[in-house]
C-alpha cells in the first residue's frame, strides 16, 4: 500500500509530459538510453529538467531502452563500449 501513491504520483508526471510535449520526451527518452544519433537538430529537443529523481517510471522506460538498445549492438553483430564499436563476426 505504500508504493501506491509514489507510482500514481510517478505515472501522472509521465502522463502528463507526454501529453504536454510528445517530441520532447520521447527525445529525452532516447538521448538518455543513448539510442537518439548525434545530430544538433535533435538535441535541442532534449530537457533534462524531466529527469525528476522521483519519475521512476521515466528512469525505467530510458533503462529499458538502453538494455534492449544494448541487445540490440550484440544481435547485429557490434558492442558499443563508449564512443567506439567493436566489430564481433556472429
């Protein structure tokens, strides 16, 4: 029951960012989760003032992406490892 009003209160500020501004937090979304391509244009869209310590939701959605981002480098045959890619013949 405690848990309770922490994610209500968590999925209203998700809800509400991605009614309020879609663009913008799906591009925080990927940027964070490392999956949005390097491009000026793009970043502008990034605001980190979503990034609320208390938007467990938004941390668990970017986590999420960044995990199945990372599977997704392995599967295709590359692993990133910071701003290189080694190249793994599968």
């Amino acid at each position: 029951m405690t848990l309770m009003p922490l994610m209500v209160r968590t999925l209203a500020r998700l809800v509400t960012a991605l009614v309020t501004q879609p663009a913008a937090s799906f591009t925080t979304m990927l940027y964070y989760s490392h999956l949005l391509p390097r491009n000026l244009n793009l970043e502008r869209l990034v605001r980190p003032q979503l990034l609320h310590p208390e938007n467990y939701l938004f941390h668990f959605l970017i986590n999420l992406l960044r995990c199945s981002g990372n599977c997704l480098y392995i599967y295709a045959g590359t692993i990133e490892v910071g701003n290189d890619c080694l190249y793994v013949s599968v």
